[in-house]
C-alpha cells in the first residue's frame, strides 16, 4: 500500500495550493509517498507537475484537469488507474428516479472511460446521493463496472460499517480515504452533517468506527491500492493533524 494524502483540507486552512513542490516536500518529510491528485490547467503544467513528483521520489494515484475529459485523458496518459466520478449533481434525493438517473448517467460515464482503459470512481460522502450503506450497496450493484474512491469516515459518520464493505468488495476500491468523525452536537441530524461534527485525524473520533478493523481488512484482503489520509478542516497546522494520522497508520502496519 501506498499512503497519500487528499489535500483539500490543506488548501482550506492555506486559502489554496501555492507551491507544489513545498507541499510535496513537507508531505514526505512525515512519511507520505505522495497526494491524490495531480491538479494542473493545460498539457504542459500536468507533465511538469508529474515529473516534479517523480523527481521528488513521491506520487499521485489520479489528475485533476480543468474539464472532465481532459481528466480522464490525463490519468491514461500519466499511466494511472481511476478518475473521480463525474456525472453532474450528486446532491442528495430520496425520489427513487432522481437515483435511476444517477446510475445511468454513471453507467454511461464507465463506458467512456473503459475506451482509456482506466475506471471511474464513486466517492461516497455525507449529503450526497450514496451516502449510507444501502445505498453504498445498491450503488454498487446498479453499477457493476465502476470503482470507488472509498470513505471510511464518510461511510461510519453515516452509521454504515466500512470493514464490511472492504471485505465483501475490495475489488470494486480504486483507492481509500481514510478518515475520522468527531460529532459535536449529536441534536444535529445528518441532513446538516456540517454542523453536526467535523472530521478529525485518525483515532480522535467519537463514533466508534473500527479503524482497526478496517486496516486489518485490507491487509487480509490483500489490497495494494492507495490509501489517502484526508482531514476536510483542520484547526491547526495540517501537518500536525497529518503527522498523527501517519503514526496512527504506521503503529497498525501501514509502513
């Protein structure tokens, strides 16, 4: 396993990217081999940043460019494995259709990028159209040939079980987001998940999710794949949050 970081935290507590190469180096500095994603605006800036990271001896599991094809064109080009799924509104609805749309949309979004020969990857998240286990598993069947950029955080803050789905379906993860939920005012229900907590560094949360558990899963199913520690907000320097959650990870065998 590889282990990354999703950075949209940093950009938050930084007010953006600013400096590739610094964060790189910073990242590595506390044991990261690399970010998610390679974000860049035109052909030359994604090849730069791409060899700035080899050059660095870190990686990125996937590219961000400035459209949807170009982002799928990119991650073929640059040898990697998914792209994040990107089919539109992905708000959350109880109408049954608004869900039937949803996966043929997706269905359709699989297609184009099996023509690359790369997979497209659902990240489940609190607010959006999969959000809980159900839907996270009829998800999964309504689309059988698309990935997921999978959240354990996300998943337990929603009162699902993630060491069940990595067991029943390590072969549908293109990568993980690893990551904790502290609640902070449980008279808040999930349809205001923002207000009803935060997500926090590994082992700080209060939900009891088995992080243990979930890495013990993925060792026992022999998953080789990515995992990405990722903190939406920070309340101090992200480095110190990051840096924890790497110990966290290292202490459970996660080198």
């Amino acid at each position: 396993m590889k282990v990354g970081v999703a950075d949209y935290g940093m950009n938050v507590w930084d007010g953006g990217l600013y400096d590739v190469e610094e964060r790189l180096e910073t990242l590595k500095g506390i044991g990261y081999d690399g970010t998610e994603r390679c974000t860049a605006v035109s052909e030359s800036t994604a090849l730069q940043r791409a060899a700035l990271y080899h050059r660095l001896g870190m990686d990125f599991s996937t590219c961000l460019g400035p459209d949807v094809q170009t982002s799928i064109q990119w991650t073929a080009a640059l040898g990697k494995s998914y792209v994040w799924l990107a089919v539109g509104n992905m708000a959350r609805s109880d109408d049954s259709p608004a869900f039937d749309t949803f996966c043929r949309k997706v269905n359709r979004f699989t297609e184009l990028c099996k023509r690359w020969n790369i997979r497209a990857a659902l990240h489940n998240h609190l607010g959006q159209i999969v959000e809980n286990q159900q839907e996270l598993e009829d998800f999964l069947k309504r689309c059988p040939d698309c990935g997921l950029v999978f959240d354990t955080g996300h998943l337990a803050a929603a009162g699902g079980d993630p060491v069940e789905i990595i067991n029943k379906h390590t072969d549908r993860i293109s990568a993980m987001h690893v990551k904790d939920w502290l609640v902070t005012d449980d008279s808040i229900g999930l349809n205001k998940w923002g207000q009803r907590g935060r997500f926090v560094e590994l082992g700080a949360g209060n939900i009891q999710q088995d992080l243990d558990g979930v890495i013990k899963a993925l060792i026992d199913n022999s998953y080789d794949g990515w995992v990405h520690v990722e903190h939406d907000k920070h309340l101090q320097d992200p480095l110190k949050d990051l840096a924890i959650s790497r110990t966290f990870l290292s202490e459970r065998g996660v080198a």
